[in-house]
C-alpha cells in the first residue's frame, strides 16, 4: 500500500470505502463485536468469520503495523480512515483483545526476528488470543514481588505458580507472563517468556463478577512448559520489557488503542426518550443537559487529544509514562458516562432480568458496574497517579524520604 498523502489520502479514502462495501457483510451492520467480552463464549457466525478472515488477511485489523509481519503497513493517517470507513459502515474491526492492544507492539519491538515471524502474523489475522501473566494474589501494586517460577531446564523452562485477574485466560490460546528466574533479586530476578495454554500443567478458574459475567480468572501453572525460545528479552530482563507492556496497555485504555471510546448511544438521544423534552425540544432538566454536554465535550477533547498521543508515540519509540494521565482521565469519563445512564433511564435502568426491560437497560447496570474495574485494572488510579508525580512532575518519593 502506498503512503498516500494529501489529495491522495481521498484517493485512499475511496479505495478503503469500496473495500468495505465489498467485504463487510450486511447482516453484521451495528452487531456487537464477538471479541467483547460477553460474546466470547459464542462461536463465530459464518458471516463474523467471513469478516475476521477478510480483515486480517487484508491487515487492517492492525493497520500500522508492517506488512512483513502481516499488518497493514499504512500510515497513522491512513489507519483513521479505515477506521472512519469501518464506523460509516456499521463495522467493527474484528481483531483485537491482548495481542493487538498489549504484546504484540511489545513484541514488535523486543522481539527476535524468528518470534515476530511465528507470533506476529497470527495475531494479525485473529487466528489466536493472548492472555496476560502478571498479577498474582500477593503481587498486585508490587508487580516485582511476584513469585511464580520458571526452573531452567536445559532447552526450557518448568513452571509454578499462580497468577490471578487474568483477563481472558479461558479463551486464550497463548500466555505472556513474568515469571521469577532468579529468587536473590527482586527487579532483576524477572523473566518474560510465552507459552501455549492449552498443555496440562494450566488450569483456569474464571472469577464471576458483581456484574454478572466473568471476564476474569485464577490462573494455575502446575509444571508448565515454556521453550527456551519463547523466552522474549534476555535471561533475568523481563521487568524492562513488562514497563513498556504496561505502557501499550494504557495507551490501548485510554481510547487511541480502542478500549474506552465513548460506545453506545448518544445520552441526549437517550435522555430524550426517558427524561423528555420541553416545548422548545430540549431535554427536559436543564442541569442534566449541562452536564451532559460537559460530558460530551470532554470525551470529544480526550479523544482527539489520546490520538495526538498515539501518532506523537510512534514517531519517539513507542507511548510514554504520559499514558497514565491519559488512564486516569479516559477512565473517570467512561465511569462518569455509566453513571448518567443509570440516573436517565430511572428505574428501567436497575433491571437485572425480565421482560419489562429492554436489552439496552439491562445492559445498562451490567455496564456501570463493571465500569468499576476501569480505575482499577491496567494499573489502578494511585498508581498511575504516583508514576505521574515521580516520572512527570519529578516530584520527591516521601516513602523513600523517611
């Protein structure tokens, strides 16, 4: 694909929209996308498989990344307007999940040739998912105190240990994990390695949620196998690597990557229909249109600015701690959203189950509950807010001081 710049952009435009109406099928127009999590545990429609293969084999699915490894190989610019040509279309890209947002850009960049070459172009074309190896039940904020082991065993690695909040274990093929190689240092003593899910030494426990779905899950490794090729980095320089991961991930969170777009109907369209309007059509509360239109304004800002980060991160190696603000920021907003819903549609909007609710309202109170989690998972509020004062703002580390 040529980098197309200025009026050649339309040019692109034109071919973009013409691919779409080629290869999206018509019956998957505003259908959720199966990657979310409440869709995951249904098989594909022939139609949804039809659109994985067309986008992955076309690449767009990851449209910036090289086309040697089975992406796109567009420009930032480029990669918009396929994004604008999928929302004009009612589409939904349908490859995703945690190799896109998180490892595989960190593999991008860490990776051996013969690694990005075996586990780059699957990823591409939606073919496997990743799952996350990093928290345990006694290493959450203190990710460097985990204790999950990996034993040399000459070509490979044994390992033991628990992880837990492992988003998505029970539909992932592959695991990106820490695992501690050398127990007389802390930082030091962590390795990154990758191994296939589906062997016996894994079991997977999903954690239900309050908001009734389980998106979570225990994860046990019971000597485990991971070869000594798969180990990414060098021996012992897992903690590097996994700092940059955690950096693809919020800058994934923060709606650049996708995560916390605005999604779903418009709230003024909404409150329309449940608060009503007055004799001039406006929505019949003047303080909820305020803040309504607040919130509206600041979502638009947060967008426009997390794609201002995400095209300036390219061009300097990848995002940086600047991310965190951006966690910090995106999440509140999508939680703030949630929080409106419910206050618009009343009591319709606490239903859990029955026939006197719509699809939208149960889904409603469903998503302001687990909406919860966004402050917390990716690095919860403190701490991204203490990776602000001390990389950002410089500030002293009073824990340190005294």
């Amino acid at each position: 694909m040529a980098d197309f710049g200025g009026t050649d952009l339309d040019a692109f435009r034109k071919e973009a929209r013409d691919w779409v109406a080629a290869n999206f099928p018509a019956e998957l127009k505003g259908k959720p996308n199966p990657m979310a999590r409440e869709e995951r545990d249904r098989p594909l429609t022939p139609a949804q498989d039809a659109w994985r293969k067309a986008v992955g084999d076309k690449g767009w699915g990851t449209p910036t990344w090289p086309k040697a490894y089975g992406g796109g190989g567009l420009s930032p610019a480029e990669a918009r307007v396929v994004q604008g040509e999928f929302a004009r279309a009612g589409a939904y890209n349908p490859i995703g999940g945690m190799g896109v947002m998180m490892f595989g850009p960190t593999l991008l960049e860490y990776g051996t040739e013969a690694q990005k070459q075996e586990h780059i172009p699957p990823i591409c074309r939606g073919e496997l998912q990743w799952c996350q190896g990093f928290s345990e039940p006694g290493a959450g904020s203190d990710l460097a105190s985990l204790q999950t082991r990996a034993d040399d065993k000459g070509d490979h690695f044994i390992i033991n240990g628990q992880k837990v909040w492992t988003s998505g274990a029970q539909w992932a093929d592959w695991c990106f994990c820490l695992v501690r190689t050398d127990t007389s240092k802390k930082h030091e003593g962590i390795s990154f390695v990758l191994f296939s899910m589906h062997q016996p030494g894994v079991e997977v426990r999903p954690i239900k949620l309050i908001a009734g779905n389980s998106p979570f899950c225990e994860t046990f490794f019971n000597d485990a196998r991971a070869e000594k090729k798969d180990l990414v980095g060098p021996l012992n320089g897992g903690w590097t690597i996994a700092k940059r991961l955690l950096q693809h991930e919020r800058n994934g969170l923060t709606g650049a990557g996708g995560g916390l777009g605005s999604g779903g109907r418009p709230l003024e369209d909404m409150a329309k229909q449940y608060v009503g309007v007055d004799g001039e059509g406006r929505i019949d509360d003047q303080d909820l249109r305020t803040r309504l239109v607040t919130n509206a304004m600041n979502m638009r800002a947060f967008q426009q600015t997390a794609v201002r980060a995400m095209v300036e991160a390219k061009g300097n190696q990848g995002p940086s701690t600047a991310t965190s603000i951006m966690k910090n920021a995106g999440t509140q907003l999508i939680q703030e959203r949630h929080e409106m819903t419910l206050e618009i549609m009343g009591h319709q909007g606490l239903g859990w189950e029955g026939d006197t609710f719509t699809a939208e309202e149960l889904g409603a109170v469903r998503g302001w509950l687990f909406g919860k989690a966004f402050t917390i998972f990716g690095g919860s509020q403190e701490v991204q807010s203490n990776i602000v004062s001390k990389r950002i703002l410089g500030l002293p580390d009073l824990t340190q001081a005294h």
